[in-house]
C-alpha cells in the first residue's frame, strides 16, 4: 500500500513510517516544506494542496495539528489549536474527494478529549461528545472529514489517549522526576487517564488501514487507570518511591488554569470498545505494568 502521512515527524508519525516500511508498505510524508522525492508539499494555512498529487494513494492518516500542551492556552493560540486541525483536515478532505483515483481511507486524528471531563463514567465510542474547549474542538476536528466521507472515502476518527513512550509524550516528561524519587499523583489522584503504548498505536493505525471499520474508533488500552495508579505502578517499575504529591498550584502556575485542569486534573475513562471487541485488535500492552516494563526495559 501506498499511504500519506500529515504531521509525518512527529512522535506517532514517526513511529508509523517505521512500521508501515517494516510491513512493506511505502510511506510518503505530507510536508509543508520544499518536498523532496517521495513526497507531497500542501500549505494549510494558504488552503494548498494539489489533488493530483494524492492519485494512486491507497490511504491517508492525518495526523497533523498545533500541540495542545505546548503553549498557555491564550486566546490567541486556542483559535490555533481549532485552525490547524479544522483547516488542515478539511483541505485534506476536499483534495482526497477531487482526486483521480484518490485514496479509498483516511484515517483522521482525534482525540478522547472529545469526551470532556465525565469522572468515572465509563466511555466508549458511543457515548456523546462532553462540554469544554477540547470536547468542541474534537467535534470540529471530526466533522471536517465530511467532504471525504460524502465522495465515499472510507473514514475513521482516531479518539487518541496518552500515548506512552520514551521519545516524547507526557511519559517522557514524567521520567526524570520519577527516577530521582520526586514523582507522586497529580492533587487527590483519583482523575482517569486513558494510556496506550506508542507500539499499540501503530499497530491499531495499521489493522484500521484494512478492518473496514468507518467513524469513531478509541485507541486507547482496555484497562484506563486513575491518576494515583499511574502514579503507584511508574514508581514501582522504576523502583522509586511515588509519595509527594503535586499540588494544584504548580502545574496550573507553570501552564496556566485552563490547561493544567484540562490536561493534568481532569480526565476520562474510556474504553475501546470498536477495536478491541468489535475489531478483533489484540493489544500487546493491555495493562499499564506491561507497557511500562516494554518501555522502559525493566
């Protein structure tokens, strides 16, 4: 198969393209630079992209858009946050409906933020969208693939959790702190947080590129934790000890109120219902110990 790739050099990205060559699959990055052989230029903010250039493509996977957790949540860099996943996946979307011989997939980003903050309700990819600035941007994220859903492109939504891995994400972060002993649970530790290996995220990318599955799909590991348990099992695959707590006012000082209650004190119980029962996806990382002992080689 021949599959695009947007948002190609980040941590999934990255990974994705390792896997797909290893299948023999031909990965071809979506860049907004100068592209070189093998690969397809667009400009999102100018609404740029050639749907000549996605003839002949079997699927895309869009990954692609500003970070969350990378800047205070500002105004200013919220309307970011919704232009770079809305613009971008509806330009993708309008190129992959005008083209000859276009891609018959596209596998598009989201995110289980689309749930909002729900407390131990459990979720699955039934459940209605939640209240919030994620929640919104989630469904706007989504509903932006209706151009090529309408040309009869197969689609699915993938509702991301935390993705574990050493290279980068909320894990690699975490690291230092933990090893020295400084690790603890975020203020009371009893919020969800729904984690999948960065190895199972690839390959449920993979089994979706052929399942036939169409909409919402959660790829998150069957077995969420709360906050307090990430906390408890980091510390004792490291062999440190997990018992300061971090207060409330030093992530929402350093990140700001918004986006420390969204990211850190807040979460969601989610449940991957399509892949795991509806799909036939095995997951080699179901429980937290045993992504973490593959991940960090303990």
């Amino acid at each position: 198969m021949r599959i695009a790739i947007t948002g190609a050099s980040g941590l999934i990205g990255s990974a994705l393209r390792g896997a797909l060559a290893v299948a023999g699959h031909t990965a071809v990055p979506v860049v907004r630079r100068t592209p070189r052989d093998g690969e397809i230029g667009w400009a999102p903010d100018e609404g740029r992209l050639d749907p000549a250039d996605l003839s002949g493509l079997d699927a895309v996977v869009h990954l692609a858009g500003t970070g969350i957790g990378d800047h205070r949540w500002t105004d200013e860099y919220k309307r970011e946050l919704v232009d770079s996943r809305t613009k971008g996946t509806a330009l993708l979307s309008e190129a992959i409906a005008a083209a000859d011989n276009g891609p018959a997939v596209l596998l598009s980003g989201s995110a289980i933020g689309i749930y909002g903050a729900r407390g131990d309700e459990e979720l699955d990819e039934h459940s209605a969208p939640g209240d919030g600035f994620l929640a919104d941007l989630c469904v706007k994220w989504e509903e932006a693939t209706g151009m090529a859903a309408a040309a009869g492109t197969r689609v699915a939504h993938l509702r991301t959790g935390i993705v574990l891995s050493t290279k980068g994400g909320a894990l690699k972060k975490q690291l230092p702190l933990f090893k020295l002993g400084l690790g603890g649970k975020m203020a009371g530790g009893d919020q969800w947080q729904s984690w999948i290996s960065i190895d199972d995220e690839v390959a449920a990318i993979g089994h979706l590129l052929t399942s036939g599955h169409s909409g919402a799909v959660n790829l998150t590991a069957p077995q969420p934790v709360t906050n307090a348990d990430f906390a408890d099992t980091l510390g004792a695959v490291l062999g440190r000890p997990t018992f300061l707590p971090i207060p409330r006012f030093g992530p929402r000082l350093v990140l700001g109120g918004e986006l420390a209650e969204n990211l850190l004190f807040t979460g969601q119980r989610v449940l991957p219902t399509v892949l795991s029962t509806d799909d036939g996806f095995t997951f080699a990382h179901p429980d937290l110990e045993t992504a973490l002992r593959a991940l960090l080689g303990r």
